[in-house]
C-alpha cells in the first residue's frame, strides 16, 4: 500500500481499525527496509568475519551449520525437523532427507542436506532480514541478504510486515502437503491437534495427539496416520539418516516455544512499524491520547498468554532444551524467571513472555513502548476484568509484576503500584 492510502486510511478509519487494514510496504521511506543498513546478529557477524574477528569453519557434511550456530549463539538442543516441502529449498527436503532448524531469541538458522543455509534474523527496527549463506569453503564467507524472500515471509500468515512463518499442513509419504486437509497457522492459541503436520516431534505427550510424525497415505481419511507410534518418539534414529545431522531430535518444548516466540516477533515489528507510519503521518498527539487501540491490546493478550491453548497432561522434551532454554533467566532474587517451564498446564510457568527483554522489544519507538505498557499494567493490576482474562489468577499477576520489577531495566514508575489500581 502506497503512503498517501495510508495516511487516507487514518484519516478515514481511526485508531481502532486501523490494525487490519495496516499493510505496510517496506520499502516506503519511513522503513526503507531493502535500503537502510541493519544491526542484526547476522549484519553484526558478517562485519566481524570481513575484519578478520571471527573466522567460521567448514565441517562436513553440515559445512558452516555448527560454526554458525557457535558464532550466532544458537543451542543445537533448539533443533527442530521439517520433513514438508513447505520453504524454499522445498525440491531437497522430504522426510528422508528433512530440514532442520535452530533458533534463539533473534536468529533461527535453516539447515538441509545438500543445500544452502538460510537464515532470519530479527533486526531491532527493520523486522526479520533474510540470509543466505553458500556451502562452499572460502576464506571469508558472508550471509547475503536476499529480500526475495519476502514473496512467502512478507504475507498475512507473517502478519503483513517482513516475519517468521509457523505453518502445519498433512503431508504426503514424499513431503507434499495436502492443504486441502488441513492448514494452519501455528502459536501458542493453536489446539495441539492441529500442530506439527509435516514436523517431526520427539517428546512425551501423553493423551495429548498432535499431528506430527505422520504422513497421510489414506487421502480420505487424514486421521488415520496420526496412530500410537507416531507419538511420544523418543530419538529421531531410525527414521532417516540422524548421523549426518547434529542432533536426533525435534525437541517438542522447544517447538512449543518456537511457536509462541514467532508470532511474537511479528508482532512486535508490526507495532514499531505502525508507530512509525502514524508518527510520519502526523499522529504523535492521537497516540498519546488513544494509545494504539487494538494493536497494543492485541501484544499485550499474546505476550500475557491469555488465549493459550492449555494443555491436557505433562508434555515432556527429550533434547534438553528445557534446562539449556531457561537457564538464561534472567531471575529475581527468589529465583523466579519468565524462562522458567510449566508443561503440565500451560507452557511456561509464568504467563509473560520472555521476548519482553529483547532488543526488538526494547528498540520499539517510545510511543509504542508507553502504549505498550500502559495496557501491560492495566491488565497485570487487575484493572482489565472480564472472563477473557481469567487465566491470569491474582497470583500469577502479582509474580509477573514481582519478577518484571527486579528484571525488566526502564519500567514505568506506575509499575511500583497495588494490584487493581491503576496508574
Ligand atoms: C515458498 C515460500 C517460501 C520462500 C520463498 C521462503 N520461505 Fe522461508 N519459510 C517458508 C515456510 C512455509 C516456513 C515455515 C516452516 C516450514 O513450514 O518449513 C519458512 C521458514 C523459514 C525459516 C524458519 C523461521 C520461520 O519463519 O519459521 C527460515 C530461517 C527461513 N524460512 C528462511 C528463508 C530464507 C532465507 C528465504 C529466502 C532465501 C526463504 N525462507 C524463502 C516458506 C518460504
């Protein structure tokens, strides 16, 4: 959408609407996403190998994956195997021959036998930049920025700003998806029966059923491959070549997290992106005044979980994510962290996410912080009722204010408050 319909549009609709009808072109001037240099960890990491700081190996089979993985911080306990044709190296994989993938707070890397490595890298203000990088030994190697990328990453399933895609479709013995049968977009509101079509899984779900492991070979009967022996595996070996990968699993925790983590991010580049537009057009005072109506309430509501599916029994994972993951706190002084798990009745043990400490959090224009956390306290005071909310006991607001004061650097004064009065 060119910038004059834009501005027609907040003209036309107001704050409340404008949220569906905000699709951003990214190369307007006010992002100018293909042009403005970036400081994401790639753009960081490219710079440091040019000058001679960090020099990557090449290893095998996997070439650059494990020395990428070591210079970008990302766990190989975070791997994660998609046996569907559903990206861009979609000829090369199938559940012979899957793609792995490997994620942190900002960076997830792609892997697949015999093909390139890609990369999405979550830049603090310029959304998700996409990355290449060629398996062929040379003395320095660059991650070249592909912004062709964006004809899948720059879609409604990425929430319509440059972003992540978490998809689960039924899949054919040979990779192909079946998207007639079923299609989905995936987070953490998702029902479990409808994730990780075209995933392997590895972990211990117990009455939990989900979709992953399974190929449909009955078209007309898309349950049928969804049976006792595609749940609950315990290593991936057996199902094809795990020697050749760095890991024998497809740890379910970590999918779980890599689910809410991914919507998070579009979020999050989707409400600096808005901002920035309504600053442009002339907005400053409206926002001030009005917030950013259904967007702010929309980040707040994911980041507090209040929509999370919630799960039946005890979800196990076997690759040690768990403990690599919420290792990391950070903690208050009683221990307590937003990286901390639960796994028998949500996800994580307190409903905040973690993603409120990232640099793509942090790096939002302070108008879009202030609206932020103007309904982050309204809902964590108690001042927001109303049964959408009642997942969020007095407790655990109480615990999440506790840990955010000790943890969270530049909380509004207000956040020192009683539950249940506002600021
Ligand atoms: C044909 C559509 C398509 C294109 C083009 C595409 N991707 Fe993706 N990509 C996907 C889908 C779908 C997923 C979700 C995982 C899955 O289903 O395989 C994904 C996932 C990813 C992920 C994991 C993070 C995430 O969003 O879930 C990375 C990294 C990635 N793609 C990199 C790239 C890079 C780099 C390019 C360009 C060189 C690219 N992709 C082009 C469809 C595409």
């Amino acid at each position: 959408m060119k910038a004059w319909m834009l501005t027609l549009v907040s003209v036309v609709v107001g704050f409340g609407d404008i949220d569906t009808h905000f699709v951003p072109e990214p190369d307007d001037p006010v992002i100018a996403y293909a042009r403005q240099p970036t400081t994401d960890p790639v753009a960081v990491l490219n710079r440091e190998i040019e000058a001679g700081k960090v020099r990557l190996r090449f290893d095998g089979e996997q070439g650059y994956l494990r020395s990428a993985l070591d210079a970008l911080r990302v766990p190989i306990e975070s791997q994660m195997v998609v046996f569907s044709k559903t990206s861009v190296q979609a000829q090369r994989i199938n559940p012979q021959n899957p793609r792995t993938l490997f994620f942190n707070d900002s960076v997830v890397i792609g892997w697949v036998r015999g093909g390139f490595i890609e990369v999405a890298a979550q830049d603090p203000r310029q959304g998700v930049i996409f990355y290449v990088l060629d398996q062929t030994p040379v003395e320095k190697p660059q991650f070249m920025r592909h912004n062709d990328c964006l004809t899948c990453h720059n879609s409604s399933n990425a929430m319509n700003v440059p972003g992540m895609l978490v998809r689960s479709q039924f899949t054919a013995p040979n990779g192909t998806t079946m998207p007639w049968l079923g299609n989905y977009v995936s987070d953490h509101r998702s029902p479990l029966s409808e994730r990780w079509g075209g995933w392997y899984v590895t972990g211990k779900t117990g009455a939990i059923r989900h979709m992953g492991n399974a190929v449909v070979t009955n078209g007309s009967n898309p349950e049928s491959p969804v049976i006792d022996q595609t749940l609950h595996l315990a290593s991936l070996a057996g199902r094809f070549d795990t020697n050749a990968y760095l890991s024998e699993y497809s740890d379910i925790v970590a999918l779980m997290v890599f689910e809410h983590q991914m919507h998070m991010m579009n979020l999050l580049t989707r409400i600096g992106w808005q901002t920035r537009f309504l600053l442009r057009n002339g907005n400053a005072h409206d926002i001030k005044m009005n917030g950013l109506g259904d967007s702010a309430k929309d980040l707040v509501d994911y980041m507090l979980f209040v929509d999370e599916e919630p799960l039946l029994n005890k979800v196990e994972g076997t690759s040690g994510f768990v403990e690599k993951f919420s290792d990391e706190g950070p903690r208050d002084k009683r221990g307590r962290s937003l990286r901390q798990f639960d796994l028998e009745h949500y996800l994580m043990r307190y409903p905040c996410s973690y993603m409120i400490y990232s640099e793509a959090f942090e790096a939002l224009p302070s108008e879009a912080k202030d609206a932020v956390y103007h309904r982050l306290w309204l809902v964590l005071s108690g001042a927001v009722t109303g049964a959408k909310y009642a997942r969020l006991s007095r407790t655990d607001r109480q615990v999440v204010l506790e840990i955010l004061r000790e943890t969270k650097k530049g909380l509004p004064d207000y956040f020192a408050g009683d539950l249940t009065v506002s600021p």
